[in-house]
C-alpha cells in the first residue's frame, strides 16, 4: 500500500499535484475527492499470471459509491507485449452485474462476458498511460497462457467525500 511507503505516497502526490488532479477527480466526482488507503497501492504482476476474475471493483466497495480509478502501468504492458495488461469491457455500465458463476462471489464468468456483453478487448499500454475507470467498469488482469515479462502499475481509487467506501479507508490528503 502507497500508505505503507511514504516516500512513494509523497512522490505521487506530488505527481498528481503537477497533474491538476485533484481537479480532474473535483470535477468528474462532483464533490472534494478523498484517496483510498487500501487501494492505493503498487502492484506488480507475477509470473506466470494466474486466470484473473473478470470483476467491478463495485463489488466489494459497495454500488451506492462516487469513484474514479487511475491506473497507471510503469511497464510496456497488454497486447502481445508479453506483460500483462488489462482486458476490459468497452461499454458503459451502470450498476453491478451477477451471474452466480464467477470464481468469485464478485466475479463473473468469462461465459457471461462473452454471453451478455460487446466484445472484450487488450489494449497495448505504453508506461506511464493513465487509464480512468469508476467502479462498475468490467474488467481483469489480461490473461494469457504464456507471460514472458513482469508488469509494475500503480492503482489510485479517488472517492467523492460524501460517497466514499468506509471499507477502503478513505483518506482526505490536502
Ligand atoms: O493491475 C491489475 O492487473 C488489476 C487492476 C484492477 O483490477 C483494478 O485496478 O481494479
């Protein structure tokens, strides 16, 4: 957790200072943001990648929340760059899907997806791409047989004040 390493949390604060973020995170929340303790974090894919859930981070932080994710990959990733990436679901969707067969009781099955929803997609990042989601936005580490390469990526869930999971831990920081 970016909590865990202040040095880090310092330095990416600062990043999203220059970056006006805070802003951006105002504007599209509609009210002060506020930063998740427990998904601000900085992940790093091992190898070889484990099939992933496809899954709404909704799930477990609740429907009824305001949120925007940036998720910033510090590797060449996605596509055929031999680091994983992400697939997602290019599709606005508004409220939290079930199908009772996802690995997890927040998943759901790749049966569902292909089934239910437009075509899945694995977009090539570039580092340092930045990728906005809120929490209804489908999606899993891209999965793929053989991975050659390991993938870094910083996860930064922003919380509108007023609507903000108590189970992540928000956290106001100006
Ligand atoms: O970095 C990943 O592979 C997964 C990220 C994710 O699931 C998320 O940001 O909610």
């Amino acid at each position: 957790m970016c909590a865990e390493a202040p040095a880090i949390a310092e330095h990416l604060l600062a990043l999203y200072e220059s970056l006006a973020l805070d802003d951006l995170a105002s504007q599209c929340l509609e009210d002060r943001p506020c930063l998740s303790v427990k998904k601000w974090v900085l992940r790093r894919s091992h190898l070889a990648v484990e099939e992933a859930g496809w899954h709404q981070d909704g799930a477990f932080m609740g429907a009824g929340i305001q949120s925007i994710n940036l998720w910033l990959p510090l590797t060449d990733c996605g596509a055929d760059t031999g680091a994983p990436g992400l697939d997602i679901v290019p599709a606005r969707i508004d409220g939290l899907l079930r199908d009772g067969e996802g690995t997890f009781d927040w998943s759901v099955s790749p049966a569902f997806v292909k089934r239910e929803l437009p075509p899945w997609q694995s977009p090539r990042f570039a580092a340092g791409d930045a990728l906005f989601f809120d929490h209804f936005f489908l999606h899993r580490t891209q999965y793929r047989a053989h991975f050659s390469r390991p993938r870094y990526a910083v996860e930064t869930w922003f919380f509108a004040e007023s609507r903000a999971p108590a189970n992540q831990v928000p956290l106001s920081w100006r």
